[in-house]
C-alpha cells in the first residue's frame, strides 16, 4: 500500500465530509440533480480546512484496501462538537445558523 495514496484518500473524504457538515446540499429540482458538477457544489478550499493529521498503524496483515475511513466521521464529530458548545444538536446536514438557534 502506498502510504502517501492512504492520507491523500483520508484527507480528501474528511474535506468532502467537510463539505457535507457545512457547505451545500444536494438539491433535486423536476426529478434531476441541480449539483451537476463540482463548479455546482461548493467544497471548502484549504484556507477553510483545519490541519489533518492521518496516521497510518503498521500492520503484518495483508493489505486489503483503504476505502472510505474519513468521510463518515466528520459530520458527526462536527455536531458533537457543536453541541459540546452549544448544548443544541443538530438533527440536518448541511448545518446551517439556524440550526443553532
């Protein structure tokens, strides 16, 4: 496995899980999605990430694959740490002001 593909894979699902906690939602309009591209999705840029540190465990194991580790955790560590402020959860992505009202 090559150790620089895994963090560049880790930090590309935590920026798209990034994108989902904050930024836009996938809208459908007349059966179709109005998103058709990137251009149409807003995704944070790196000035709008928080430093990312992967760690890469060393294992004896054959290697299997990566898949998708950094994406589902994001949005929930963002709502729990919302809450942990704010003692308000957030109950829909993308989080918005006025889920925290």
């Amino acid at each position: 496995m090559n150790p620089e593909g895994i963090r560049a894979q880790v930090e590309g699902a935590a920026i798209y899980g990034l994108s989902a906690a904050l930024h836009d939602a996938i809208t459908i309009n007349g059966g179709r999605v109005v998103q058709t591209n990137f251009n149409d999705y807003q995704m944070p840029r790196i000035a709008d990430t928080p430093k990312t540190e992967i760690y890469i465990v060393p294992s004896k194991e054959e290697p299997t694959g990566i898949g998708e580790p950094g994406l589902p955790v994001v949005a929930a560590s963002v709502c729990n740490a919302i809450y942990s402020l704010t003692k308000k959860r957030v109950r829909r992505l993308p989080i918005r002001g006025e889920d925290l009202a």
